[in-house]
C-alpha cells in the first residue's frame, strides 16, 4: 500500500511538473528525444516526462532592433555615419529556431551590407533627400532575405544620418541662410499687407468724405429749394390777396413809386425813369392834398 501510494505521488508530481501554459503572443518548440517535435500555441499542454523538452520559447510580438552607426560612402565619395532601426516579428518560431544561428547578428550583418549597397549608388543629396525610398529599398531586401528565418521584416527607419563635420557646418550656413530670406520675405509681405491695408483704409475713409459732403451738398440743396419754395408761395399767396383786393389805378402806381425809391437806394450812379413813373409825383401830391382835406 505504501509503495502504491508513493508511485502515485511521484506520478502526480511528474504530471503536474510536465504540465506548460502558453501565455498569449508566445510559442513553445518542443523537441521529442533531441527532434523536432511540435509546436505549442496559446494554452495549457502536458508533455512527455523524460523525453519531450521545450527546446525554445518565441515571442510573437514585434520587436524593435537598434544597430549602431555604420560608415557608408556616397557616391560622390562622401562617408557618412548611418544608424538604423528594424521592427520584425516572428512568424514561424520553427525555422526561426533551426533556421539560423543568432539571428539578431545575421539581421544586423545583413542590414548594414544592404544599407551601404543602397547608399553606394546614391550622392549626398539624394541619400538627405530620399529616407523613404531607402526605407523602403532596405525592408523589401531584409524581408525577402530573413524569410528562411521564420522572420518578418515589417519596415526600416534610417535613424540618424551624419554626414562630415565640414559638410555638416556648410549645411548649417546654407539652412541659416534659408531662414534669413524666408523671415525677409515674411516681412516684406507683412509689410506690403500692412500698406495695401493702410491704403484700403484710406480709400474708404476717402469714399466715407465725399459721400459725407454730397449729403451735405444735397440736404443744402434741399434746404434752398425749400427756401425758395416758400419764398415763391408766399409771392403767389400776396398776388392772389392783391388780385382779390382788386386794388385802383393810383394804389399800383403809388406801389410801382414805391419800388423805385428802393431801386434808387441802390448803388447805381444814374437811374432812367420809366415815362409812367414821371407822373406820379403830381399824382402823389394829389392825393396828399385830398388827404389833408
């Protein structure tokens, strides 16, 4: 009975030893007996005491590499240091176990003959200038050359590019340069806005003016036509009264006399008097003498 119980705590412990869990975004190679054996996802699984192993443990999740700086010469003979950065994910965690011996060195050897190919055929300009097309150049050639690997190169960031001191200080001036005449041009145009809004404004304080006088102009206008308007009513409102006064001969003649003596007050040196005026002095002693009477 001891002993029974004995094997079966010793089996209990095997099985409880042997039993794996796969955490998610990882992969486990098992070997039986020095072979490949299987491949185990995401749960739990039980292996064979004594004769399977976990021979190596993958993470799935994309991973990052950061190479150090290399020396590259353009095509115009220019050397220049490059870092650059590959994200990768493992895809096929068997041939990324068999497929190569430290596949981080491979991948960094790899990257850096690949980057001083693409470089060698470009010069100085065009290697500042095109990023993205040797980006895109260098993942297609990883990609395809880390396939065997069970390795997906997902893309490639050219980090840092440092051209020489001399070529570095000679790019500084020429970029200074570029902002002092952009920051000219800003003013000039700032300048120009500034004017072309100093000038709106004074047309339009112009139109404000005028249009300002011709109301004036015009509530004058208005104001003397009225004036006049009235002046003319009330001319013809004095006819229309003398008309139904029906005034005599002598009363019109004494009136005419009457605007004669304030023509004569006038500034005029000779004065012409009309034959029907000359008797009405004798007219107007008549009728003062009657008068009197």
């Amino acid at each position: 009975m001891v002993a029974i119980i004995i094997i079966a705590v010793i089996a209990i412990i095997l099985v409880v030893v042997n039993i794996r869990v796969v955490q998610q975004a990882r992969a486990f190679v098992i070997e039986r007996l020095g072979a490949y054996k299987e491949t185990w996802n995401v749960g739990l699984h039980v292996k064979m005491p004594f004769i399977d192993r976990v021979a190596k443990i993958v993470s799935l999740k994309e991973q990052v590499a950061d190479f150090p700086p290399q020396p590259v010469i353009t095509k115009d003979n220019v050397t220049m240091q490059i870092d650059t950065v590959v994200y990768f994910q493992i895809t096929d965690p068997k041939l990324f176990t068999y497929g190569i011996e430290q596949p981080m060195v491979a991948i960094e050897n790899l990257s850096a003959t690949t980057l001083r190919n693409i470089i060698g055929d470009l010069e100085l300009d065009q290697c500042l200038t095109s990023r993205d097309i040797i980006n895109s150049k260098m993942r297609s050639i990883l990609d395809e050359a880390t396939d065997p690997w069970g390795i997906k190169v997902n893309r490639v960031e050219l980090k840092n590019i440092l051209p020489p001191k001399e070529i570095q200080n000679a790019m500084e001036k020429q970029m200074k340069a570029e902002r002092e005449r952009r920051e000219a041009i800003l003013r000039a145009e700032g300048e120009k806005r500034a004017a072309i809004l100093e000038a709106e404004g004074e047309k339009e304080s112009a139109i404000l003016r005028a249009d300002a006088k011709k109301q004036q102009q015009i509530l004058e206008a208005e104001g003397e036509a009225q004036a006049i308007l009235k002046v003319q009513t009330a001319t013809a409102e004095g006819i229309r009264l003398i008309n139904e006064s029906a005034p005599s001969e002598a009363v019109l003649r004494i009136k005419a006399l009457e605007a004669f003596a304030a023509a004569a007050n006038g500034t005029a040196t000779k004065i012409i008097i009309p034959s029907e005026i000359q008797g009405l002095a004798g007219l107007a002693e008549g009728v003062i003498e009657s008068v009197k009477k």
